[in-house]
C-alpha cells in the first residue's frame, strides 16, 4: 500500500514559532469569548459597541452580530494559515492578538467587578 505521507507538507506554517492553525484557534476563540461578553453586557446595560458597523449589526440583532463577527472572523484568519509564511500574515496574527487580547481581558474585569456573568 503507497503511503500518502508524500502528498502532506513537510514542514506545518508557524507564525511565531507556533504553527498557525494554534495561532487562528486562538483568535477565534478570543473573537467569540469577545462576541459573547459583548453581547451579554449590552442585555444588562453595562456596556456598548464602540464599533459602528458591529453596533448596526447588533441592532439588526444578536444572531447576526455574533455570525458576521465570527465569519469574518474565520475569514482573516483562514488567509493567515493559508498565507503564513507571508510577512503580512505575520503582521494579522499579532493585530489580531493585540486587539483581542486587551479586550477579553477588559471584558473580564469589567464583568467580575460588576458581578455580572461571564
């Protein structure tokens, strides 16, 4: 039986020296814990959207916030696996990270101070 071994890259893409399918899980991840927390202080008056076309979307209600949000998302970050060895896929990853990372962890003490559920 022929081993399809041959057919798999030979080195996976990394970004950051961590393969880039882990970078992408964790921007989706932050990206919806992001979308949920928002959701959730906006349903208890605690907080707002500061971004317009989110804010529109949330207006036109939660479903169609939280899958624009996610599918757009997915779609950055699939370019960013797809193209990881680019610089700018570099560049994405830590935008990204330095965006999402800041606001979970406000959504998280904001939510824990208030009392509010995560």
């Amino acid at each position: 039986m022929r081993s399809f071994r041959r057919f798999l890259p030979s080195e996976q893409p990394r970004l950051f020296g961590i393969r880039a399918q882990t970078v992408a899980l964790v921007v989706l991840f932050l990206a919806a814990i992001d979308s949920l927390a928002t959701i959730l202080a906006l349903r208890n008056a605690t907080g707002r959207e500061l971004n317009p076309i989110m804010g529109w979307l949330m207006q036109q209600g939660e479903p169609h916030f939280l899958l624009s949000k996610l599918l757009l998302t997915a779609l950055c970050v699939q370019w960013m696996v797809y193209r990881a060895s680019h610089p700018y896929a570099r560049v994405a990853a830590l935008v990204g990270l330095a965006i999402y990372v800041p606001i979970v962890s406000l959504h998280i003490v904001n939510n824990l101070l208030i009392g509010m559920p995560l």
